[in-house]
C-alpha cells in the first residue's frame, strides 16, 4: 500500500502554514511535504513537526525570486553562485528539521540562453547539489515539469530528466515522478512505473506526487485511474513517500475521502 503525504504548500492552504501541521495529523497523515518551508524558521518547524508527531520527508531547494516569476535558477549559468548558495541554505535547512530529500526545479532559461548552455549548466549545478548532499546525508531528486501550466519550463518530459541525470552522473540524483506533469505531457504513467520505481540498476524514481488531471485536484475527479496505478506502485516495489500535491476542489477534509482506505 503506498505511503501518502500532505503536501502542505497546497493542502490545508486556508490557514498559515504553521497550522497546517496540526490539521494535517488531525486528518490521518504521519509525513507531510512543503514546497518551499523557508518563510518558517527551521527551529518553528522542527518544533511543529515533533509536536504533531510528523516526519518532512521533502521540501525543494531555493529556486530563485518565486513572486518574480522564478521557478527555479538551476538552467541559468549566470546564476550559479546563488544556485549553490541556495544548496548550502537548503541543506543546513533540511538537516535542522529532519528532512532526508530535497527536490531541485530547473526553472526557465535566461533570455536568449541556448539550450545546449542550460543542459551544461543544469548539469554543473546538479552534480554540485548531489555531491554536497551526500556528504550531508541527503538525497537530490530532480523533477520534469509540465509546460502547459509553466510555459518554458526547461526540463518537462521523464526521458528528459533521464538524460540529464545519465550525464550527471552521481549515485545521490533520483528522480521526482509527478505524476499530474507527467501525465500532462507524455502518459503512459504505469509503464514508466513499472520501469523505474522498483529495484534494480540505474535511474530511478526517489519521490512521486499526485493529483488528477484535468484541474489538478483530488485523485478521482480527471481521468487518471488511481486505483489501477496505485496497485502498478505496490507491484513495482516502490518504498517511498507519495505526495499528495493538488488543488483542493474545497475544503481540504472534505475531499479526502479517496484516501481513507489507505491511512
């Protein structure tokens, strides 16, 4: 049975972050996820977490000015010294709170950027990250993103990600399967399941989140068959976290129905 956590960025987003731990133990989970925890010290956090006997089992990196339009730096070559500063932030960040994964966002390219300077960028950048973060303990994902909801976005498709981590290259880079983007750009959810979530040699699936298509809400309101991939999940031997990263249609408790049988 897979393993689900609140993402907290997007659940529960009708009160302040900080209270939204209490609501999301009330409601069944034991690990949460938060897309950028940083606006909380890392002391408040770790406080609410052993508070409401929760586990963060993911936050991302610094992805640049978020408001401004950023979503994340990693692609810009101009911007390589405030990506590592970022690594280190996210670390000392990550190791106060207890938090064993981080998640890196490529972003969008700089204007007039070629793609063959982002890739090598991307690259130099992630092979500093996972270093870093396997001296600490910490394990990176890198995660595609859909270019429908974030136009530009310079890594969008699985095959994409692979590649980038085949020439990175480093045992500490897994992937994010989200499973809302992927389904968006290339489908074929299970297949890519079944081959990269279980054991076995090479890249693989270290995260998953969820949320339906179209509207990026609750799983069973779109199209995708939650059931059918959940059971492709448990069979492919996948051990981690799934996180539960969608738009509620409402009221977070309300819609929370679908993940009774398995708390």
């Amino acid at each position: 049975m897979p393993k689900f956590c609140a993402n907290l960025s997007l659940l529960f987003a009708d009160v302040p972050l900080a209270e939204r731990f209490g609501r999301a133990a009330k409601a069944g989970f034991r690990a949460v996820e938060i897309q950028f925890p940083y606006e909380l010290p890392a002391a408040q956090t770790a406080g609410l977490l052993q508070a409401h006997e929760l586990e963060l089992v993911l936050h991302n990196l610094p992805a640049g000015d978020w408001a401004a339009g950023d979503r994340g730096i990693a692609v810009q070559a101009a911007r390589q010294g405030e990506f590592r500063e970022g690594v280190a932030r996210g670390i000392e960040y990550a190791r106060a709170v207890g938090c064993r994964r981080l998640n890196c966002l490529a972003g969008l390219p700089a204007a007039g950027e070629e793609h063959a300077r982002c890739f090598e960028t991307l690259v130099e950048n992630l092979a500093h990250a996972a270093e870093a973060l396997d001296k600490a303990g910490l394990r990176l994902l890198l995660e595609p993103v859909n270019t429908k909801d974030v136009p530009g976005f310079f890594l969008s498709s699985t095959l994409e990600a692979l590649r980038v981590m085949v020439a990175v290259a480093h045992p500490n880079l897994q992937l994010q399967f989200d499973l809302y983007h992927m389904q968006r750009m290339e489908g074929d959810l299970i297949h890519t399941i079944n081959a990269l979530a279980g054991p076995g040699e090479g890249p693989r699936i270290g995260h998953m989140q969820i949320a339906d298509n179209p509207g990026r809400h609750e799983p069973g309101t779109g199209e995708i068959n939650f059931g059918n991939v959940f059971s492709a999940i448990d069979a492919a031997g996948y051990e981690g976290w799934v996180g539960c990263e969608y738009l509620p249609g409402g009221h977070t408790e309300d819609g929370l129905g679908w993940l009774q049988a398995y708390l």
